[in-house]
C-alpha cells in the first residue's frame, strides 16, 4: 500500500516542532528539550517501532504520541526535576534490523526504559536484548494475543479477554452464528484465534472454519470462496496488511455483507479503515480500547486528539489498532510510576509501575493490575459507517486483562 510509505523529506518534517532533534544514524533520532544541557542529567527514553515497512503508518503514529506525551512532561519541569531525552530506532518491520537497532538503545544511548513494537514477533525478538541481556524496563504498547509473562515487561494494548468477551456475544446478537476465521500465519491470530474459538463456543456459535496464510498473500478467491459456500455468518478477521486490503474487497465483490454478512476485525481503527473504499467495509465491526468518535462526548479525548492533531497533521492517525493509545497509556502510567519511585532505576521502576494509575487518558481511566504487569481500561465496540465509526457498546468500567 503506497500511502503506508514515506519520503524521508515527509519524515523528517514531522519532527520539526522538536528544534533538539538529531540523526544518530540511519533510522535512528534522539530529541533533546531546550533545557537538555541542565545539571541534572536527562532520563532517557527509547521508542523502537517501525517507521519504515508495511506497518509503517502505525509505527510513525506511535512514534508521534511518544514525541507528543515527552514534549508535554518536558514543558512540565521534566521529571523529578530532570529533562527527557527521547530516543527513537526504528524497527522497519524486520526482525533482524529491529534486533540491531534495539541494541544501540541499550548498549550505546544506555536509555532507561525503552517502549515500542507492534507485531508479536517483533515484541518476540527485541525483549531478550532489551529485558534479559539489556537490564532495562520494557513496555508493550500494541494490542496482541496475550500470555506474555516475562518479568520487567509491562503491557499497556488490550489483551483476547478484553477484545472478545463482550465483542463476540454482540458479533453473535448482531451478525450470526457461524464463524470464519480467516488468519495471518503468525503468533498474533494463532493465539488470538485460541482465545476468540472458546468464546464462540461458548456463547452458542460455531467455527465453520479457521485458516492461516502468508503474510503477503493478496489473493484470497478461495478463502471467499469458502465464506460463501458455506453460508459464514461473522467473518472474524486477523489478516494484516498487506493482504488485508485485497481480502476485504474480495468478499466485498462477492456479495458477503449484501447476503447479511458481519464483518469484524479486533485490530480495525481510523488508520486501517481507510485501507478499503467505505463501501466495501461497511459495517465492519471493531472492539478497541478508544475510537475518534469519543471525543465528542469526552473532553479528556478530545484534548489529547487536538494536540495530537495539531503537532501531526497528516495521514498518521492518533489510533487504538495502531498503538498509539497503548503508547499514550504506557509513557503516562512510566510517568507516574517514576515519580512515585522518585529514582529511575528499572527495579524501583517496576515496582511503582506494577500498581500505577491514571485518571486520565484516551478512552478513559486506566491502571496496572498488581502482580500481573497487565493494564485495565475502558473497551468500546463500534461499527463502520460511510467511512467513520459509531459506538454501539461500552464497557462498564475497566475490564480485567485476565493474564498472567
């Protein structure tokens, strides 16, 4: 997808707010506050997430929030009285790149808490170098499959019991029973499919079928085949971009949703929605953890949303799919577990970060839950419409991650 890529002018410009921003390299940046040469020594934090690769919109987002939420603490006085230097790597959606950069956070910028990734498998490679080798505290940002345990690692992205407990019960009230299962061939739907297969069942609905593909697979005739044939009810989607986009125009074509189909996609938010004409989405169904839509009704949104707004104009959306609302959570909830630290030392750290909260943020509320190193917030269901999403289900209040 052409609008996922960016020229490096393009990228370059969305740092001009921040007059302390320097290359460190290729793809790597740190952004010095004004004060930066103030006796106390910064606190350094690193963002590892893609700038470059098919994720690529999400990464700059993500990205985007760090450059934002820093710039606001650094307004502040900094932290315990010291400014933030922000250091950025970018993952480039591979692996073996990310693994490389990741190190230069911890061996050469010795940063003291480094936040980022966006697949599993990226969240997979770069936590050994960052946690177990590198002694430093990391954060999740990204919705994902749920199951990570590992210590110092903390995740701030809805988990399956957030996303399906209440979202699949409505698929089943307002779409039907009869599931597919259509998959990226990776840790993420795998998982997430695990989790989702129970649900269904659970709530009287049945999985007609469950398949995985190649992650740059763009031909899905025989999949959609299969959707209609066998008079699938909800598709519940985990096909990633790039194959998300010719996937979804296929069953559109082919009469899935005019038949009474239900679409839906746990990862679906304001940046993803514009992969697909509107036509050929509508309806589709989403349950994340904030929608744009919010903000008409909840100040707190709506001023995080403008600010945002007003530093990034452009096509990297402030979004929940893309974790940028994880990204938001995460560096707050670091924020105030520094302060009640009062040191920045990953085991002083951890220990603050393990029951933070905050009272305010995209969404909603949010806390930590002790001893579990998982997050509750606020989930929201919501179905596209004419190219725009409409809430049509709330949670109560915070929903348990359920995990570890």
């Amino acid at each position: 997808m052409e609008r996922t890529h960016q020229t490096r002018r393009r990228f370059l410009s969305h740092f001009a707010f921040a007059s302390g921003a320097i290359a460190t390299g290729l793809g790597g940046w740190v952004i010095r506050p004004d004060w930066a040469n103030a006796t106390e020594a910064p606190i350094k934090v690193g963002i590892a997430t893609d700038l470059t690769g098919p994720i690529g919109y999400a990464g700059n987002a993500d990205a985007n929030v760090a450059k934002m939420v820093i710039k606001e603490i650094n307004g502040g006085g900094g932290l315990l009285g010291r400014p933030i230097e922000l250091y950025i790597e970018d993952t480039a959606s591979n692996e073996s790149v990310a693994v490389g950069n990741v190190r230069k956070l911890i061996q050469r910028d010795k940063v003291d808490m480094v936040l980022g990734g966006i697949t599993s498998s990226m969240r997979n490679a770069i936590k050994d170098p960052i946690v177990a080798r590198g002694k430093t505290l990391y954060i999740y940002p990204q919705l994902y499959e749920g199951k990570e345990c590992t210590p110092y690692l903390f995740c701030t992205g809805p988990t399956p019991a957030q996303q399906c407990d209440e979202f699949i019960p409505w698929l089943i009230k307002n779409g039907g029973k009869r599931f597919a299962l259509p998959s990226a061939n990776y840790v993420w739907p795998h998982l997430l499919n695990e989790y989702a297969r129970k649900v269904i069942e659970a709530s009287g609905g049945e999985v007609v079928f469950e398949e995985y593909y190649p992650l740059d697979q763009v031909d899905f005739s025989a999949t959609v085949n299969r959707i209609m044939t066998n008079k699938v009810e909800v598709v519940f989607n985990t096909v990633i971009p790039p194959g998300v986009g010719p996937f979804f125009k296929q069953l559109y074509e082919a009469g899935f949703q005019k038949n009474g189909g239900r679409l839906s996609c746990v990862y679906y938010d304001e940046n993803t929605l514009n992969i697909n004409q509107a036509n050929e989405i509508e309806g589709l169904a989403s349950c994340l953890d904030y929608f744009k839509v919010l903000t008409k009704d909840d100040p707190v949104s709506a001023k995080i949303q403008a600010a945002y707004d007003k530093d990034f104009p452009g096509n990297f959306l402030f979004a929940a799919g893309s974790a940028a609302t994880g990204t938001y959570r995460g560096l707050k909830l670091w924020e105030a577990a520094v302060k009640e630290a009062g040191k920045v030392d990953r085991e002083s750290v951890a220990a603050a970060l393990d029951h933070a909260k905050i009272t305010e943020g995209p969404g909603g509320s949010a806390e930590m839950v002790p001893g579990k190193r998982h997050c509750k917030m606020k989930m929201y269901t919501a179905v596209a419409k004419g190219g725009n999403y409409e809430i049509v289900g709330r949670s109560d209040g915070l929903v348990d991650p359920k995990e570890c």
